[in-house]
C-alpha cells in the first residue's frame, strides 16, 4: 500500500532535505563556481518541491511521512539560504551587499525564520486540539515570493564576480545587471510584506483554535 511504504514524493522530500546543507556550504564558499552551483541545486530543489506534491496527488501516494517531512524541507531551505545570506552580508567588500538593501538586515532573517517558527508553534497547538491548519493561499504566495527572492540573490553573487574578473562591459550585461537588481530589491519586498501578512492571516483565520482553548 502506498502508505506504508517509502513511494518517489517521499524519497523526492528526502533529497531536499539532504541537498540543503550542501546548498549552505556552497552559499557560503568564496568560490565562483561553488556559488553558481548553489544557485542550480536550490532550484533543483524548489522544483522538486513542486514535482513531488504533483505526483503524491496524481498517484495516491500522500503518505502521514510525506505531510510530516515536505514542511521541514521547505523550512530547511529557507535556513539554508537565509542564514548564508545573513553571514556574506557581513563582510566587508561591496560585492557581499544586496541591491537596493544594502547590508542583509538582521531584522529581515528574524521576520522570515520567525514567522516559520510562530506558525509551526500554531499549527502544533492547533493540532494537539484536534484542527489541522493547511497551508493557505497566503503561505503559498509568500513561499513562491521567497523562492524568487532566494534564487535571485545566489545567482547575483556569482555573476557579479564574474562580471568583474571577466570586465563585462556590454550593453546586454549592463541592462541585465539593472534589471536583475530591481529584482532582487522588489522580490525581497514583497517576500518581508507577504511573510508577515501570511502569519498574520493564518492567526487570523484560526483564532478559534485560540479563543475555544479558554
């Protein structure tokens, strides 16, 4: 039965998981081509997120061990991306900055990893009350947002560099630095407002679980 058995959505979510510390490593690394690689496995991996809910739903395979390990692989992505971004916005050359923001602001990581963690803390508590809340309509938004915000900035890094060492100067790589800038400043925008305003509906549309709780 496809329950009891580790099914292809399952093995999928288990190699996002793995992938993810790989992809920290790789975010971090000084090196040109380790960055271009954390560009490529991140959106391996934010496909795959995509690809593995498509089959469980198609096939049947929706397994308890699918619901308990996809949530844990999207936030693992999120630490895995965020915190690097958090560290290299700590150092001091000019190349390390995101466009439009400067320095990566301590206060932005809280927002996004905090809303993570009060929402997992909402859901347990709602589900040791017997409501199961599943991802709305906000979350998957904010989810989509945060994933063009993250594998803008991993690409940026590496192309900057290489636009330096190999003197690019042509009127496609100064259009598309523009271009990619105002995408990086406007997705991580939209990625702070949509993560706020998701916890703030998920709070909202469940406050019985709380109110019913006294």
């Amino acid at each position: 039965m496809p329950g009891t058995r580790v099914n292809l959505p399952n093995a999928i979510t288990v190699a996002r998981i793995l992938v993810c510390p790989v992809i920290f490593v790789l975010a971090l690394s000084p090196g040109v081509s380790a960055r271009y690689w954390a560009f490529v496995l991140f959106v391996v991996a934010a496909l795959s997120d995509l690809w593995d809910g498509y089959l469980a739903r198609k096939h049947g395979l929706i397994t308890d061990m699918g619901k308990l390990l996809d949530p844990i692989a999207d936030k693992l992505l999120l630490v895995s991306t965020f915190i690097p971004f958090y560290l290299i916005g700590q150092r001091p050359d000019d190349l390390s900055r995101v466009p439009f923001w400067g320095t990566f602001p301590l206060w932005v990581l809280l927002v996004i990893l905090g809303r993570e963690a009060l929402v997992t803390a909402f859901r347990s508590y709602a589900a040791r009350r017997g409501v199961v809340i599943s991802a709305g309509k906000s979350g998957k938004y904010k989810a989509f947002i945060q994933n063009l915000f993250i594998g803008g900035l991993l690409l940026w890094y590496p192309l900057l560099r290489s636009s330096l060492d190999g003197g690019w100067s042509g009127s496609f790589w100064v259009g598309w630095r523009a271009f990619h800038q105002v995408w990086i400043g406007v997705m991580l925008t939209a990625a702070v407002i949509l993560t706020i305003y998701s916890m703030l509906d998920y709070f909202w549309s469940y406050r019985s679980v709380v109110r019913d709780a006294h």
